[in-house]
C-alpha cells in the first residue's frame, strides 16, 4: 500500500495557536509505582493472560483492586463486564470516574488497553509463558497510572471510562461485546484513547505515534495540548493498517467518533512481539513513565475543553 509521505508534515511543521497554551499538570507519575505494576502484570505467576485462564483471572483481580483501591467506582453493577462472545467466563475490567461539569459530564472519554495476551508456548521450549510485558501490560499499565491522577485530581470535566479488555487477542472481542451494551444505553462518546504497547521508545524526533493519523485531528490536538511534539505520523502504521486491529476500532465502528490508539513500538525497537521472551526486564521503565506524565496534559484537556475539539476529518 502506497503511503503519502506528505501527511508527516501536517504535525510537525503546524503551530499551536497562539492563544492555546499547555495545561501546566504539578502532579508527578511515580517511577517505582509505574514498575511495580507493570511488573506483577507480566509476571510467569499470571501465565500470560490468555483470556478464560486462571492467569487472567489473577489479572482481573489485581485490576479490580487497584481502581477499588484509588476509589474509581465500577461503571456496571461491578467491575467485571462479562463478554458475551467467547465460550467460557472472561471480563472486561471497567470503572468510571464521574466529570465534575454537570454537562459536560455526560460526554464520556474512554481511556483503555487490553490486559489480555497469548498465554503458554504449545511447543515445549525452555521459556513457554508469553508475558506479554510490552503488548500489552505497558498500555495497561499507563492507562492505571491515568486513572490515578485524575482519581486523585479530579480535574476532568467529562466522565472518563476507565477499560480494560479481555480477548482482544482473539479477535478484539472484548470490546466488541462491550460496544453492543454502551450502544443500547445511547452512550455518549467523545474520543477514545486506547494505549498500546509503550514499553520501549522509538528513535524518532517525536514520542510516540497515532493509528489512523488521518482519520481526525486527534495528533494535532494531543501536540497543541502537551506543546511538544508528542505524536507523529508513522508511515509502517498506515501501510499495516493498525487502526483496524486494536480495540479502538471496534469502538470507531459503532460511534464514528475519534477513537484512535497510541504506540511506540514502530517494529524497528522491540524484536520480541507474541514471543515469550515480551518480559519485564526488556521494559524501559523511565521511559514508560515519561510518556505517561507527557500525555497528562493532553488527557487532561480532553476531558475538560469546554466544546469538541476533536473531530473526525472528513
């Protein structure tokens, strides 16, 4: 698939407006929090999160306790959704931190990663756990850490849907069963953020990229919001079509509004995808926690700009 190199200038060389400046965040993410979640997540005692494992099921519960734990309340009667597309028990893990606007509260931001992953090797080898470290207990374990902030900031205008999924490995299943139930309660999306596998950066002038760049102006706006150049255009993202094949998408097919996912594996960084060596010891912990307090500003004015900034493009 040819890409239209041209797209790359349409962050990079752009000014924010003049009258826009970024939202100045005094809360500091913790090194030693971010490493310790990331490492149990993708620790051999949860067995590579296959989703309907016991592994999993530790996962779920770890999950549930920390959003119990930094008082983010469920979003259904409990934490777990349950999928209503795969044939033995697995859960979305859901909570909702309310918007302090009496409006704009009713506009929700989902902010989401799957905790899911490929479980064990069938071919006996000497390492036969998936950890799946990178893909995608890092993303996981940034969206927990934003969570957090605005649980104790309390800064968000909107409600923010905390997600994570479970059988986006199999297929996106997770939140394909979740858009059919959020579909029938007229849920009311305005963007979507869905963080995958952030564990290592990327040799680029720039932190991270967007999947379906050109879909909205959502790089545009996250840049214009941290007053840096967080996000660029890859072009190895359009040509495999990533947008297609993370949970953002199932969310984008039932809404049409700006969902889109953030990486910085560009498939020049980290040699290890769906393979058992995916571990914690790979991860680059300074790293990750940059990237999350980097995006603060931005999830932050997403979940308070008094109108829709982000659109789709036409």
């Amino acid at each position: 698939m040819g890409v239209n190199t041209s797209l790359t200038s349409t962050v990079n060389d752009k000014p924010a407006k003049e009258n826009s400046k970024p939202v100045e965040i005094t809360y500091k993410v913790e090194q030693t929090e971010v490493s310790d979640f990331l490492k149990y997540l993708s620790s051999d005692e949860l067995e590579g999160r296959e989703t309907g494992t016991k592994g999993i099921e530790k996962a779920a519960e770890f999950l549930e306790d920390f959003l119990k734990k930094n008082n983010v309340k469920p979003y259904f009667k409990t934490y777990r959704d349950t999928l209503t597309n795969f044939k033995s028990p697995a859960f979305n893990i859901v909570g909702v931190i309310e918007g302090n606007d009496p409006d704009l509260k009713k506009e929700f931001v989902v902010l989401s990663a799957h905790y899911d992953h490929i479980g064990l090797e069938k071919n006996k080898k000497e390492d036969v756990i998936n950890n799946g470290a990178n893909d995608d207990a890092s993303g996981v374990t940034a969206v927990a850490e934003m969570a957090k902030y605005f649980s104790q900031t309390k800064s968000n205008k909107r409600s923010i849907l905390v997600v994570f999924f479970a059988g986006e490995e199999k297929g996106l299943l997770g939140s394909k069963s979740m858009v059919q139930k959020l579909k029938k309660q007229n849920f009311n999306l305005y963007a979507q953020l869905n963080i995958e596998m952030i564990g290592v950066p990327m040799k680029r002038d720039y932190l991270a990229y967007i999947t379906g760049f050109d879909k909205s102006n959502m790089a545009d706006k996250i840049n214009e919001y941290t007053g840096k150049k967080t996000i660029g255009f890859l072009p190895k993202e359009a040509e495999y079509k990533l947008f297609y094949r993370s949970d953002n998408y199932s969310f984008y097919e039932a809404f049409k509004k700006p969902c889109q996912s953030i990486s910085t594996f560009d498939f020049e960084n980290f040699e290890f995808y769906h393979h058992p060596s995916d571990e914690f010891k790979l991860m680059d912990i300074p790293h990750m926690t940059a990237f999350i307090q980097e995006f603060l500003p931005a999830v932050t004015q997403i979940a308070s700009s008094n109108t829709q900034e982000i659109t789709m493009n036409n």
